[in-house]
C-alpha cells in the first residue's frame, strides 16, 4: 500500500468482479483461486453438451432464478452472466464499489464487453429451428435479438439502465484485451467518465461442438472448456473516487498480428512494444499471466514471456477454471488483482496480462498494481 | 510513406487532437464492386434488389434481397486462401486492399508505422454457422466441416484483413455492435487517430447475407415483398443487404506529406445506449446521440447540409427517426436520404457503405436520392430527396446508425478544408 495513488497519466482500474466456475461472488474467485481448487466436473449425462463429458461451469446459474422470470424466458447465458456481473459492480454494498460512486449519471457510463461470436447455441439453434419448421419463418421472434453478438451489452444496459456509450469487440482469446483498450480509448477521448469493461463466455453444446471441430490437432485439450464473466470498472486518470485507492493502472495495451516467422517472435514483439510505451523494464515485471491458448499460438506466447520475464510469478487461472474463450483474458487480470490483493509487496509492481489465439492476433496489458481495489 | 506515428509521450490530448482524413474507399456492394461503380450507382439510384441465389429460400413468399453477385474473392487476395476465409471476411479483405490501393499505398509504406483495423458487423460468420448447421441437420454434430467451423471467430473479419496485407504492428478488432457496426468502427478509428495512437487506420463494416437474417426479419415482420421505400407512406419493410465498405484513414500531416487525395474529413462522432427496448429505437436517445456526435464536431445543427440516415423502412425505424431529426434540428430539418433504398440494409456494413457515400457525395458534389419513392409519410415530414439524385455542394453530412440493443452511433463528416 505504498503507491501513490496516480493523478493522471494512465487509466486506472477501481474494481472489479468475477462469475466464474468458482462461483458468483467475487469471494469464490478469489478463494478458488487462493486454494488452487479445480472445477472440472462431470457433465450431466442426461443434457446435450455436447462432444465433452467434462465442464468448468458457473455453479447452481439457473438464470431465472438469478434474475427472475421477468424478462428472462429467451435469455441466453451470455446476457445472463453479464447482466449478473454488472449488476455485483453497479449494486455492491460499501460505495466504493458502486461504479456511480462518482456521481456520473448512467448517460456518463460505458459497457463494453468481449466476445468470440456471441452465443454461437443462440444463433445455430435459431437456424435449426428455421430449418426443421414447415416454413422457414415459422421461428419465435423473441430469440431474434438472442442471435446477434452485441445481445448481452445491449441487455446489460436496459436491464440496468445504463445510456452511455455501449460496445461490443469480438477477438476470441483477445477480447478482455481489446474491450479494455476500447473502454481505455473512450476514456482518452471523453466519450465517458466510468466504463464497466468486460468479457463474457458461455458454454454450451455448440460451442463445444465448434471448438471440437475447429482443433488442427486430435490430441485432447489441455483444459476443458470453461464459462464467465469478469467486468473492471476503469475510470480515467484523477476521476478516481476520492478516498478510494485503485487496484492498478493501465500503463500501456498493445496488440499486433503474426504474419510470417516464428509465433514467439510476435508475441516477443508485442510484450517488448507495451513495455516499452509503460516505461517498464522486463525485469522489472512482477507477475505474469498468459492465456495458455493450446497450439503454436498458445506456445510462442509462453517462450516469448519465458525468455523475456522468466523470474516473475506465474499466474495461470485456466487450469482451474477451464478455456474460458473470450472471458479468459479479463479473467486473467482478475486472478492478477486478485493474487495482488493478498501479495502486499506487489503494490507499485508491475503485471503482464498476454493472450494469443490461432488467428494470428496477439495482444498484451501492463498494469500497476496499486493496492487497491480491496474487497473486503 | 506515411510520417512516423508519435510516441505516447507526443499523445495530444483529445480535444486538440489531429485531424482525421478520408484518403482511401473500398466497396463491395450489391450495386457494384469498387469505388466508381458505387459512385455510380449512388447517382443514378441504381437497385441492387433482386432474388436470393447464395442459399434456398423455399417456403418464403418474397425472397428479395441485395446480394452481392459479381464478386470473385480470389482476385482479392495474393497471400489468404478464400477457402480459409467466410464470406464477410472475404469481403472485409477485399475491400480494405481496395481501399489501400485507392490510397494510392501499398502494404509496404505501411510497415513500421502502428496502424488500426477496425472492422463492424452484424452476422461475422453467421453464414458459415448457418452451413454448419445444415450438415449438423442432415448428418449430426460429428459431420460439421472442421474447415468452416475454423472460419467462424468474428475476430477474423479484422485479423484476415492484417495477414493479407501483411501488416503486423495493428491493432486488428472486430465491432460486432448489429446495424451501427460501421460507425461504430470507423468512430473507434477517428479517436485512435484523432489520440496519435494509430498513424493510419483500416475501418469499415462488412457482412454476408445468411439464412438466419431473412427467416429473423421475416418472421418480425420487417421485410419487404420486393423494393425498399424509406420514408414513404406506404413502405413495408427492409430489404436484406450484403457487402462491406472500408475507409482508409489518417491523419492530415501524413496525408499531406504524401500528397494524398483526400475525399473528406471525419469531425466528429458520438454512440450511446437507448438503454430500453431490444429492437425498437428510442426517439430521445436517437436526439441525443446525434447532438453528441455535433458537439463532438463543434458544428451547429444548422450548418449540416444533409443527413445519411438509418433509414430502414421498416414502420418504426423511419418515423422515430424522422422525428429524432426534428427534434434536433427543429421544423426544417436538411435533406435526408437513405441509401438503404438501393443497396438494402448491408447491417454492420451498411453506415460504413452509407459513410463512403457521404464522402463521395462531398467530394463529387451531389447528394443521394431515397430511390422507391412515392410519397412521403406525412409522419416522416423530411424531404428524402426521392428517386432522382441532386447536383449540391454538401460541405458537412450526418451519418446516423441505429441497431438492435439500443446501440446508436452518428459521424459527422465534413469537406476538408486547409483551415477548419
């Protein structure tokens, strides 16, 4: 608890939640993550899952339980999760966590959230039925809005009145990444005073039958899929509610794409560049946490951190929590801030958060731990 | 060559940021590939409506749409296999090389200058979905085809965009915001550049008509028999649309160091949430984001000289909005088209094409006409410039996008001048 708390300069991060397969309250990610407690568990055998007997999911989200019956009968579990997150930031108990705390009005605010494509079970389903009816347009018109990919943040922001700017970024393993530097750039430009800047992943049989597909290798995954949202709440330099001490600046986000060469190499590139623009040593670099993404992609991530930041701690999350597809980078940073909360000499430290997917895409955060954000 | 991009310690503040310049298009569309059959379409109001071939529509009583007919990806791409790409990635690639080369650049005076690709859609790869299900029908989940299940991250609609051009130092994102999509990524390129976070930017919409697109506005009702009537009293709906319209962007000093055309200048933007119904826009927080994106360019409401609007011709869209115009800009509001009349509604594609119209409409002097027109919704009260498009000078032109989740975005372009 020693950094100064910045006036202006970088974006910072006031606070944050996770849903994840540890559970709802951001207490179960950081307990789960703090006793290393795997969550894999056996599919029921009796629902379509798909291809995997095995699953990372949200414990006991049964979404009209969660939320209610109201509005929620054609409610994919996307919308689900993200209005659920968003609703622990904007309604925590303590103030400090009211992501309104510093009196911007809900036209002032920003959701921008991470996806890979949606709910690809929203869209697929609604093609089938539309395929299986005896006419194609005998299909129900209140899934429609279920099938396009910005559903969950424009849900999010009716359920929970939220008027400012709201945004959706696809980017698969890249998408915590680049919402949070879409939600940075808002920032930069004025276009809002807070941003509720997340990633949201479902799983469900079809995207399990997708990624099942989609492997160049029949060797078995790594990890198995996983489901959740994390959402930060990132205010610019000096807004920071007065009193409250934030978890960590943004010092740099970069990102670039693999073109030709060794993967390493443009993941090294990557790393090097947003160093280089944070102003940070690579040995200076405390913590890190890769996506861990299977395949060249996932591989040249990891010897590019292990060659360039090989003394720092590891923090890798998706062996516990599973492939969490576009939530797995905000989930990264979640278990950065949340392994920072009980690390009191990483105040001042810097963390690399790095994701890599088999497009080519890479991308990477540095952020300064500041202490803060606490949650208890 | 582009001059060399500022470090983050060079970064203006936004308010006096750099300005942002128009210097390159790229269009695939259903009346026409490339910038002058666009053009050209524009101004005679050319239709592209005409019957869905890409996939079945048994069952349907009208099956209209504007589809994108000639379009040969191959002769797009010198590195990517159109075989590992989707539709709408194809036509995101094809038509950001097309804007590069109307640029008068090639991918080399690129490297080593950080650049943005900024891609909106609707869809992504919903096609390539929609396939996978068709063989998940007929032969189960096993039969899927691993190689369309690869092409379906929306994320590719940028990255694709990157490895063809074989640029590696650029953010590539994709803005899968439904309808406003364009603007919306061509709003995140104007900050970027606007910040001195990017020297040059690749931005625009793109998708592909699907199946899941027509049995959805079918089923809403939404849909026209056969022609597109924005604004008019007896409109029945939307046509589906296809294609993508990209813009090459940068900033003046680059522009002007290189000697570039420069087709007009992005001078402001605004988005916003109606934070209210699903589907159906909402006419206050349309008003607003359109004051926004004003304020946003420092310009008056009377100074605008015509509005692109989202215009779908569906029965809500065009009063709402038509009154969302009034409200902001009083009773006599300027002229406004849609250019979904011709090219239908090209969803994440449509504001980025309705985007590359405004600046054609500025640099060769016209403004678009409302093609289908018979008579104007005495609800709409606009002049929608009917069916025959008219000679003007439009110096600054609204483009308004408007989609499902309440997510509205507007840009303001204006005729570049040397002293804004």
């Amino acid at each position: 608890m020693t950094a100064p708390i910045p006036a202006d300069g970088h974006p910072v991060i006031t606070a944050w939640h996770a849903i994840s397969p540890f559970g709802k309250r951001r207490a179960d990610f950081v307990d789960g993550l703090r006793a290393g407690r795997a969550t894999a568990a056996a599919l029921d055998a009796a629902s379509d899952h798909g291809p995997d007997r095995h699953a990372c999911l949200v414990p006991d989200f049964d979404i009209p339980e969660v939320l209610g019956r109201k509005g929620t009968r054609a409610m994919d579990r996307i919308t689900g999760l993200a209005i659920v997150a968003i609703g622990q930031l904007l309604h925590a108990s303590g103030g400090s966590e009211t992501a309104g705390s510093a009196g911007e009005s809900r036209e002032d605010l920003a959701v921008v959230l991470g996806t890979t494509a949606g709910s690809v079970q929203s869209s697929m389903d609604f093609t089938r039925s539309s395929l299986l009816a005896e006419k194609p347009f005998y299909v129900d018109p209140g899934v429609v809005p279920n099938s396009v990919m910005n559903c969950a943040a424009g849900h999010a922001a009716i359920w929970h009145g939220i008027k400012g700017p709201n945004a959706t970024v696809a980017g698969g393993r890249l998408a915590g990444l680049l919402a949070l530097n879409y939600g940075r750039r808002l920032l930069n430009s004025g276009r809002a005073r807070a941003v509720l800047c997340g990633a949201v992943e479902e799983h469900s049989s079809a995207r399990a039958w997708l990624e099942h597909h989609s492997r160049a290798d029949p060797a078995p995954r790594d990890t198995v899929l996983g489901e959740g949202c994390a959402v930060l709440v990132i205010r610019p330099p000096g807004l920071a509610v007065a009193g409250e001490r934030p978890a960590a600046e943004i010092l740099a986000v970069d990102s670039r794409v693999h073109i030709d060469g060794e993967p390493r190499e443009t993941a090294a590139a990557c790393v090097a560049h947003a160093l280089k623009r944070a102003g940070v040593r690579a040995e200076e670099v405390w913590a890190v946490a890769p996506g861990g993404a299977s395949g060249p992609a996932g591989q040249g991530e990891h010897r590019a951190l292990e060659a360039m930041c090989g003394g720092a701690i590891w923090i890798r999350c998706a062996s516990l929590i599973g492939d969490t597809g576009a939530a797995s980078a905000m989930f990264q940073i979640a278990a950065v801030l949340s392994t920072a909360d009980r690390a009191p000499d990483s105040a001042g430290r810097v963390a690399v958060v790095t994701a890599a997917e088999r497009d080519g895409t890479v991308a990477c955060a540095v952020l300064r731990l500041l202490g803060g954000g606490s949650f208890e | 060559m582009l001059t060399a991009v500022a470090d983050d310690s060079e970064q203006l503040p936004a308010s006096a940021g750099r300005r942002v310049v128009v210097t390159g298009l790229g269009v695939i569309s259903s009346v026409g590939v490339g910038v002058a059959e666009f053009l050209s379409g524009l101004r005679a109001g050319r239709s592209g409506a005409k019957p869905i071939t890409g996939f079945p529509t048994d069952g349907y009583d009208h099956a209209i749409a504007c589809e994108v007919v000639d379009f040969d990806p191959a002769r797009w791409m010198a590195h990517l296999d159109p075989a590992e790409l989707g539709r709408a990635s194809q036509f995101s690639v094809a038509a950001a090389g097309m804007a590069l080369e109307d640029a008068g650049l090639t991918a080399p005076d690129l490297l080593g200058r950080h650049g943005l690709i900024s891609i909106g859609t609707t869809n992504g790869e919903t096609r390539e979905l929609d396939r996978l299900v068709e063989q998940e029908v007929t032969g189960g989940p096993e039969r899927m085809d691993p190689a369309i299940a690869r092409r379906v991250n929306a994320g590719r609609l940028s990255a694709a965009v990157a490895r063809e051009l074989g640029l590696t130092d650029v953010e590539a994102v994709t803005i899968p915001t439904a309808c406003a999509a364009g603007n919306y990524a061509i709003g995140n390129a104007f900050d970027a550049i606007r910040a001195g976070e990017a020297a040059f930017a690749v931005c625009g919409g793109a998708d592909a008509l699907c199946r899941k697109t027509i049995a959805g506005f079918y089923r809403l009702g939404a849909m026209a028999p056969d022609r597109c009537q924005p604004f008019d009293k007896n409109r029945q709906g939307m046509l589906a649309g296809e294609g993508a319209g990209v813009m090459l962007l940068e900033d003046l000093a680059s522009a002007r160091a290189r000697g570039a055309r420069i087709y007009a200048e992005i001078i402001g933007f605004a988005l916003n949430c109606d934070a209210d119904h699903p589907v159906a826009p909402n006419q206050d927080s349309v008003a607003r984001c359109m004051e926004l994106a004003l304020h946003n360019a420092g310009v008056k409401p009377d100074q605008v000289d015509f509005i692109s609007a989202h215009g779908t011709a569906t029965r809500a869209n065009d009063v709402v909005e038509a009154r969302a115009i009034r409200q902001v800009f009083g009773p006599a509001p300027p002229r406004t088209v849609s250019v979904k009349s011709m090219l239908g509604h090209a969803l994440g594609a449509a504001s980025a094409l309705a985007a590359i119209g405004c600046a054609l409409a500025i640099t060769e002097g016209f403004i678009p006409p409302t093609i289908n027109h018979v008579e104007t919704d005495p609800e709409c009260e606009i002049d929608c410039v009917p069916n025959t498009a008219i000679e003007a000078s439009p110096r600054i032109v609204q483009n308004n996008a408007l989609a499902f989740g309440g997510n509205n975005a507007v840009l303001i372009l204006s005729k570049f001048e040397e002293h804004a």
